[in-house]
C-alpha cells in the first residue's frame, strides 16, 4: 500500500464534486484539481524532480498553488512553503539551506529569486495570486493523467521552517506518514464529512492553511470556499452557506468587533476551530455569549502537527487545548530531570506518536537533542495536564513568540536592531495582544550619545525583516535587567511590559 499523500486526499474517481468556490463564484471540482495537479506532475516529471527532490513555492494563495503542493507529492518530491511576507534576504537563506531543484515565486519577485536560485543551482518558474504564470504555462503542454509515485510511510513529503534557538529556522521534516495520520484524526475527531463546507481564509505556507484546513477538508471530500485573505464583512455573509471555520484568534477578536455577529448570522455553522497562537479565555466566553457557539480550541507546532484538541462533543475548557489526539502520547516532565509529573504541575511537554515529524533537516545533532531516548519529542512549551487530562499551556521553555499564528524567535531581530548605528543592545520579548495573541516588543539600550528614536528604528527593520517580524513596539530603557550571571531576564521585560496593549491597536 502506497502512503503518498495524494492518494489518500483525492479521490481517485474523476466525480463532479464540488471541491473548491473562488470568491468570483467560480468552481473547481475534485476531478478538475486532480487534473490540474496531474498536468502539474508531468511538468515536474520531465524537468527531472522527483524523489528526494524539494520544490519550494513563495507564491500568493490561489487555486493553482495548491494544485502546486499535490502535484510535488504526486512526483514523490518534497513540498517547500515559504511565507509570502519573507524578504530577499530571509528567502535566501531557505534557498541555500534547502537547496530546491525549482522554486515557484509571484512574478514580480522573480528578478531577485533568480539571482539567488542562480548560486544554489536551482530552476524558477512563476505563478501570480490568480494563478496564472510561467508554470501554468509550461505545463499546460502535459497530460491531466499522471501515476502517481508510491511513497513509502517514513518518506518525507514537506520541509517547513521553523524558528531556531540560534535565531535562524530549522526546517522540520514531515512525511507523508506523518501528515495522513493527522489528517485523518482531525477529520474523526472533528466529525468532518461531505457535507461541510470551509470558509478558508487560511495562508496557505503553514501548517494551519495547508496541512490541516486543506488536507483535512479534502480526506473527508468536503468543500472549500477559498477567500483570498481574512475580511470579516466577507466571512460574515458566507456562514449562511457554510459550516466550517478554521481561524487564529485574531480572526475572532476582530467578527466579535462587528455589530451582525449573532446567533442568526452564525446559525448554519457547525464548527468554529482556533489554533497557532493562544485564544483568551475573554475571547472563548465573548464567542458562545454572542452567537451560542463555543470555539474549539486545538494544539499543534510545525514539528508535530495537531497534538490536541477540545472534544466535538463534551466541555471545551476556555484556557484548555483540549486533550491528546488518538495515537498521541502527552506527558508533563521536569524541566531539570526529565522525570514525568502528576497532574496539575507544570513542566515541559513532550509528545510522541504518528504525527510526530523525522527531525530536522541537516541537523542531526538538533534533533537528537530535542528527543528523549524513548522517542519523545521535547516541544519547549511548558504546560499542565489536569486531572481529565486536559492539556493547558501556561508558557514556553523557550523564548519563541507566537503572533498572528506565526513564529518568531527573539535573537533574529535582535541581532538585526543590535547592527542599527545608535543601538547599545536590544532585547525581544511577546507581550499579550489582543489582536495577534502576543506582539513582537522591544526592548532597546541607545548607545552613548545616540539620539535614535524608534521611527529609525522600524525603518531600518522594514527591509531586514517580515512585517509579522516587526516589533510593534520599541520601549528604550536604561539597561536590560540582568541576573547575577549576567543573562537578560526577558520575564521582568514581559511583566513590564505586559499592559502594554492592553487597549487595542493594529
């Protein structure tokens, strides 16, 4: 039996089915993405990627973006996402470590991503937010019929970066094992089947938008309404014809902003989902006040996929992420001995199961450090199981902020606001948001004399970095707290800074 991702998501048979609504009212079919995909794999096929080969895609949410992504697994390639927002020289970087045989960008990034294709040996191929492109082009020569390559179980099917503690990502190895598996829980635990209906709003470079909105609704044959990006005057009106909403808590805070939210506007939806970043206890009980429906919260990272999820049918605990999916073990250890706790302590948490990702990609010393002898995987984030064997998240071992359902890791930014002239020294924190669940803060040191002012400051990282990276802040101090080993001690920024955005601002 083949584990390629592809024959586990589409149907084989070419139906007329319904699969994916464009906003313009346009309509895709199961047979037709099949096809498109196909057209796609013959296109890859006789460029030579195939197996062990990445293809990487900076490209903006379109339909033929995710024809892209199932045509890589049906050529047995490896897929690539890259965030939209990255900037030359981030993307570089990717490029260089990932070493992709082809690289899918937006038209008008095509002169920079040449010349960085151009030192590490790669091809590129265009593809525009309607999706139209180079890559349409070239492959509308091939055939839609393609056989699709068998996978084996433990063959990898994505990279996805992530943040690393040096400060630069790390990309996580997913197979095609891995991403079934999940895939085909979350369509159990969340009773998915033909007749719902996804309003996906979702970007379609992370696991949220891809691996869990996509594949999922796929595996259980449902249908996707395919927004371009958040709008909640457009999301509002399409739950009268949908059942289905995958969003990070920023997309609640802001449809609980508008005056038409209420059980009537809501009434033809069957499930809400919120993940990537925390969602305010607040948020949860303002969301059923308003429309009777309760959130369900759920728990993942790139490196794992879904690890829990509030259940379908029982309490969903505001502050809770639910418990472990089936096949996942969940275990609470101390952060000195390893050793695993009772309920109710908080301590690391570590993971195992099917979902679990292969490790991280040519860094074998990285990931034997972040597994247990056991095979448990250690995730940095501290939480507590309590006695129903509820997980709950009450912080992270490690300093990555999440904002907007993105990761960011301190030292990235910190290194670039250290090079700008008049910066003594800076330090990175997330402070709660509640818009975007944490937001990027700095702390800054001016270096003696120095006149900077914190417009300087985002000026010069408006170039160097992503906007999701961006400090909404930059809070200059004396000097940085310190403990006696001289380390920055980022809780006393956090907890200084922690009514900081307590009145909302974007």
């Amino acid at each position: 039996m083949t584990w390629n991702l592809f024959d586990r998501l589409l149907p084989s048979e070419t139906d007329q089915t319904i699969c994916i609504e464009k906003e313009s009212g346009a309509t895709l079919t199961y047979g037709e993405l099949a096809a498109l995909s196909g057209r796609f794999a013959g296109f890859l096929a006789n460029k030579g990627i195939g197996p062990n080969h990445r293809v990487a895609a900076k490209v903006e949410k379109s339909v033929e973006a995710v024809a892209l992504y199932l045509a890589t697994l049906r050529a047995g390639a490896v897929y690539l996402p890259l965030n939209t927002a990255y900037t030359p020289a981030e993307t570089e970087y990717f490029v260089r470590d990932a070493q992709p045989t082809l690289i899918v960008c937006d038209p008008k990034e095509e002169a920079d991503l040449r010349a960085i294709a151009a030192k590490a040996g790669g091809h590129v191929e265009t593809l525009d937010h309607q999706g139209k492109g180079s890559l349409v082009d070239a492959a509308a020569v091939y055939s839609a019929d393609f056989n699709t390559v068998p996978r084996a179980k433990d063959d990898l099917a994505a990279i996805l970066y992530t943040s690393g503690t040096t400060g630069r990502s790390k990309g996580a190895m997913l197979t095609h094992g891995n991403l079934v598996s999940n895939a085909l829980t979350l369509v159990a635990q969340w009773r998915y089947s033909h007749r719902d209906i996804l309003i996906h709003a979702l970007p379609i470079y992370h696991i949220h938008g891809l691996f869990v909105a996509c594949n999922v609704t796929f595996a259980a044959r449902a249908r996707i309404l395919f927004m371009q990006k958040f709008d909640a005057d457009r999301i509002l009106p399409a739950m009268a014809r949908s059942t289905v909403l995958m969003g990070v808590p920023t997309f609640y805070v802001r449809l609980l902003q508008s005056e038409n939210l209420n059980d009537q506007t809501t009434g033809n939806m069957r499930l809400f989902v919120a993940g990537s970043a925390p969602l305010l206890a607040e948020t949860h009980l303002a969301w059923k006040q308003r429309t009777g429906h309760e959130i369900l919260e759920r728990y993942g990272m790139t490196e794992t996929g879904m690890i829990a999820s509030n259940p379908y049918e029982g309490p969903r605990i505001p502050g809770s992420v639910g418990r472990a999916l089936p096949a996942v073990e969940v275990r609470i250890t101390d952060l000195e001995t390893g050793v695993e706790l009772p309920s109710d302590e908080v301590g690391m948490i570590e993971v195992k199961g099917p979902n679990v990702f292969a490790g991280y990609w040519k860094m074998p010393d990285k990931t034997a450090a972040e597994f247990r002898t056991d095979g448990f995987f250690i995730t940095g984030d501290l939480g507590k199981l309590d006695t129903r064997g509820y997980l709950h998240i009450v912080g992270r071992g490690k300093d990555l902020i999440i904002t907007g359902g993105f990761n960011v890791y301190p030292k990235e930014i910190e290194t670039e606001i250290d090079a700008i002239p008049g910066v003594s020294e800076s330090a990175v924190v997330g402070v709660p948001h509640a818009d975007f669940g944490e937001g990027v803060t700095a702390a800054v040191v001016r270096a003696s004399g120095s006149s900077v002012d914190e417009r300087a400051i985002l000026d010069a990282l408006s170039v160097r970095l992503a906007k999701f990276k961006q400090p909404k802040r930059i809070i200059f101090v004396d000097a940085l707290p310190r403990n006696a080993m001289g380390k920055v001690q980022k809780a006393l920024l956090r907890e200084r800074f922690g009514d900081l955005y307590s009145a909302k601002v974007d």
